[in-house]
C-alpha cells in the first residue's frame, strides 16, 4: 500500500513540539510517513534529541528573525504567525510541483495556534488537521472570546472588566477573568495579538477536516460537550510505545534515575518549572528554603538558563544527601519512578498530563498563558493537587512551601483521587478508538 506523505507544524516552543512529534511517531509506525518542519531556532535541538535514527524527517525554515529580537516579549509570537505560513505555503509547492506522485504531501496537520495554516492547506489543495497540544478547555476559552465580550467581562483589548470566577460548563475549569491567557502575558501588544489570533483562528476551527486534541475525553467531558468538533486522542505519550521522549531542547542529566533508585518508595518532592518559566531571583531562595525545611529528598530541575542568583547561604552542603539538583530531566521516566511522591509543576499542560497518567499529585505554581486553566483542573476538578500559585508578583515565603508540600504528601484521599485518574488514563478507549479512525482516514488520500 501506498504511503500517505503527511507534513507537520508546530509553534516553535517545546511544549508544542513534543506532543506533535510524538503524534508524528505514532503515525510513523502505521505507515504514515511525516515531514516535520521547525524553525532554524529550534531545529537542531529537535534532531539531537532523537537517540537514534528517526522515522520523521525533518526541515527547518527562517523565523526571519535576528538573534537579538528572539529576546524581546511577543517578536517570536509576532514573526511565527507573520513569516511561517508563507514558509510552509513555499515548501508545500516545492514538494507537490515535483513529478513524483508518491512523494506528494496530501494533508497538512498544524499547531492550532496558527490557524492561517489551515488556508495554506486549503490553498494547495490539500486536506488540513488543527491540533490542539493543550488542554481543550483552552479551545473553548477562544470560541467564547466574542461572548466575553459581549457580556462585558473582557473589553476590546481583553483586559477583565469583571473580576468573578467563572465556570463555562460543570467540570470545566474556574477560570479568573485576570488569569485569561491573554492576560497573563503582561505586555499589551502581545496581549492584543495573541487575543486577536486566538480569535481568528476560531475560523480554521470550524472548517477543518479534523480538529485532534492532546487530552483524553475523561479528562474533559464539559470541553468536549461545549466543542463537539474535537476529537481527543490523547494523553500522547512517549512512554505509551515504551520508548523515549523526542523533541526535548535541553540534554536530561543520566544519573537522575539511578539516584532516584537509592530513594524510598513515595519519598522524593520533584520539582521542575518546565523550558519557560524562570523565578525571580528571592522566590528561588525562598523554594530552596522550603524544600529544605521539607526534610524529604527532592530532585529540583535548574535549567542553565534559568538560575537568577545564588542558592541560600550553606544550603548545597545542608542537603546533600538527600537533594540532587540537575539542568534537567527525563520527566515521563521520573514520574513513573516508584520513590517520586509529589511534583512541583508549573502546570504545563505536558507535565500535567504526565503526572495524571502516573497517578502522582501536584503542587501548582502556574507562571503564565493556560498554566491557570490547567491548575484549575487539578484543583477544583479532579482534586488531585493543591494551589501554590504567585499572585500579582507576591513571593512565597518558605514556610508555607514546606506547609503545602506536607499536606499534598500526607493527604491519602488526594493520593487515592489521583490513583483512580491514573486508571482511568490507562483504561482510555475512546482516545485509543479515535487515533485508529484518524490514522485510517490519513490512507484515505
């Protein structure tokens, strides 16, 4: 049978890229051959993570950026959604102009967050797939920005003018108008432009061939009421095929296993911030205090690029023996390790799905864009984590970091609640039923 030639594209940010590829790798294994473009920025990082050879092949395309604006709030945003739908409509044309019938692509699956990808797709003729790597509450959020509006919880440029939590449907999150993705950039030209985009990209939403969703149906059942379109297929996880994560931008430290091996069952505080976030300089110290008055062993990922000062006076000798601090980690293998009791998270909607599907409970500390959403899921939905959450720039002291990290331990109801999520993730026929009839539709060229 004739392979079907599919192309992806993902927002050049590591928790888009790696659910993507872990779709195009599954793909791959049921004949469906992939290429997968990224931009030069982040193209080699994607490359060298595969440890061997990839079934995925890869091309890079120019952001059109200088070295220097990558560093200035909202100019990737700004340049991915103005210079890569060109790109790609180039690429697009280059592969299908060919004389090559076998070769040519026949549908584009793209990064919902850039939905005029979806007229590139349509202006090639070919089929196109919006896939959300978020939570799908985040869809619903945009499919009601123009009802927001109406009712006067958000103006023109999505500044909350009504301060009430608000529900969309039972079981979907507790979402607080200042805590709308837009709004928790803080900076308002990137607010109005991902405001906007959002907005627009509700067009490609409703006439797509197929909207795919990184979450399971379980996990959202009011979403997925309010968005029937969705598809949900996941939680794609590498470590469903029994194999590595792909797509990660820094090297994993290889001794964080092993080190968790020597650790009792249920005993190691994991904390990790994901490849974004970054602490104020006092909030770390404030971390490393109460990680410390904790007195429970703990493995705190660093990254390099994300160490705004020193560590507490005396603190690396104090806890030694019972902390390892790395630059980062295998997170999928260190979430299934028997001794991890608890993970400090940002919330990522990666690192939430991960810890559900291990049946370990959270401590929330969400940093920006739907890191609240999905804090809300574990807190007021599922109740699988407590909230631990900077407000308006407010530190947290120590104290109340040793305070959270004791309940969420000690709390065997939450433990439990967690458990029965983690069954239900692996019990998940309806995503395992949708991927299959998604993969027969992509032979249906």
């Amino acid at each position: 049978m004739e392979k079907p030639h599919i192309m992806m594209v993902a927002f050049p940010m590591q928790g888009h890229v790696i659910p993507l590829l872990e779709l195009a790798q599954v793909l791959a294994t049921h004949g469906i051959r992939t290429t997968f473009v990224n931009t030069e920025m982040v193209h080699d990082r994607v490359v060298s993570s595969f440890a061997g050879e990839s079934l995925v092949g890869f091309v890079s395309v120019p952001d059109g950026l200088q070295s220097r604006e990558r560093y200035v709030p909202g100019k990737l945003t700004e340049a991915v959604y103005t210079n890569l739908p060109g790109k790609v409509q180039a690429l697009i044309r280059e592969i299908n102009g060919g004389e090559d019938d076998h070769s040519k692509i026949s549908c584009l699956v793209y990064d919902q967050s850039i939905g005029s990808l979806h007229q590139v797709a349509r202006d090639a003729g070919i089929r196109s797939v919006a896939f959300l790597p978020a939570a799908a509450a985040l869809l619903v959020l945009g499919l009601h920005i123009p009802q927001l509006h109406r009712d006067g919880i958000i103006d023109g440029q999505g500044n909350p003018l009504d301060s009430s939590p608000l529900q969309l449907a039972p079981t979907m999150p507790i979402m607080n108008p200042k805590h709308f993705v837009w709004h928790t950039v803080r900076n308002t030209t990137l607010q109005k432009l991902i405001l906007d985009m959002m907005s627009q990209n509700n067009n490609s939403i409703n006439s797509a061939d197929w909207v795919i969703c990184n979450s399971a149906r379980d996990l959202e059942p009011g979403a997925s009421t309010l968005a029937p379109q969705i598809t949900f297929v996941g939680p794609l996880l590498a470590s469903n095929r029994l194999a590595d994560s792909a797509g990660q931008f820094y090297e994993h430290d290889k001794d964080s296993l092993k080190w968790l091996d020597q650790q009792p069952p249920s005993s190691v505080i994991y904390v990790s911030f994901g490849s974004y976030a970054v602490l104020g300089s006092a909030q770390f110290q404030e971390l490393a205090l109460g990680l410390e008055l904790a007195n429970r062993p703990f493995l705190w990922v660093v990254r390099p690029d994300a160490v705004p000062g020193e560590f507490p006076n005396g603190f690396s000798e104090r806890t030694e023996s019972r902390g390892r601090i790395v630059g980062w980690a295998n997170q999928q293998k260190v979430l299934s390790h028997p001794s991890v009791a608890c993970f400090v998270s940002h919330c990522g909607w990666n690192s939430t799905l991960e810890s559900v599907s291990n049946g370990v409970p959270m401590l929330c500390w969400p940093y920006y864009a739907d890191q609240f959403i999905n804090q809300s899921y574990i807190c007021d939905i599922w109740r699988v984590g407590l909230q631990l959450g900077r407000d308006n720039g407010v530190v947290v002291a120590f104290d109340e970091i040793k305070e959270k990290i004791d309940r969420v331990v000690g709390d065997q109801e939450l433990k439990g609640r967690a458990l029965q999520l983690k069954e239900m993730m692996v019990y998940g026929a309806t995503s395992h039923r949708n991927l299959k009839n998604f993969i027969t539709w992509l032979h249906e060229r």
